[in-house]
C-alpha cells in the first residue's frame, strides 16, 4: 500500500488539540482498497505542569475503506508531567 495522507490539526483550546488526516493510496494489492481516514481529539498539557503533572486522555479512530469502513478505535487516559519533555502514564484501550 503505497499512499498519500493529507492531515491537520487545530487547538480549540490551550490543552485541546483536533486532528484529522484522509489518505489514498495509488498502488494497491492484497484486498487493500484506496481510502482511510483517521480522526481523533487529545486533551494534554501544554505548558509545564511541574512535580504534581496533569491529566490526559486521548481518542483516536482509523477507518479503512476495505473493512468496510471499519477499522481501529483507540482511548488512552493517564496523567503527564510536561517540562523539557513530556511523560505520559496511563491506560490504553
């Protein structure tokens, strides 16, 4: 599966970030079929938190076009220190 994928993201607020990206593949095999699309929202710090840190959680789907428009569902919820760099602890469903 070869593709181009075309995304973006927007910050609705400080800590609230909305993704989206659409991809299409030109050369397929395998029962793959040309269109995905993945989608999701993440609320995590965006400024230091410090020792005490802050919550997250997170939602992402993947739909593919050769299951049908199934595809993948992913929610994470942990809590994150963000400094220099960002550390995330949490559970993934």
């Amino acid at each position: 599966r070869d593709a181009i994928v075309l995304g973006g993201g927007y910050f609705a607020a400080p800590d609230l970030r909305l993704y989206a990206e659409v991809g299409y593949a030109f050369i397929v095999d395998g029962g793959a079929e040309p269109w995905e699309f993945q989608f999701g929202w993440e609320y995590a710090p965006t400024h230091p938190t410090g020792w005490a840190g802050s919550p997250f959680v997170a939602m992402n789907a993947y739909l593919r076009e050769e299951v049908d428009w199934g595809g993948d569902f992913t929610l994470m919820a942990g809590w994150a220190w963000r400094g220099a760099r960002l550390l995330r602890v949490g559970l993934q469903y």
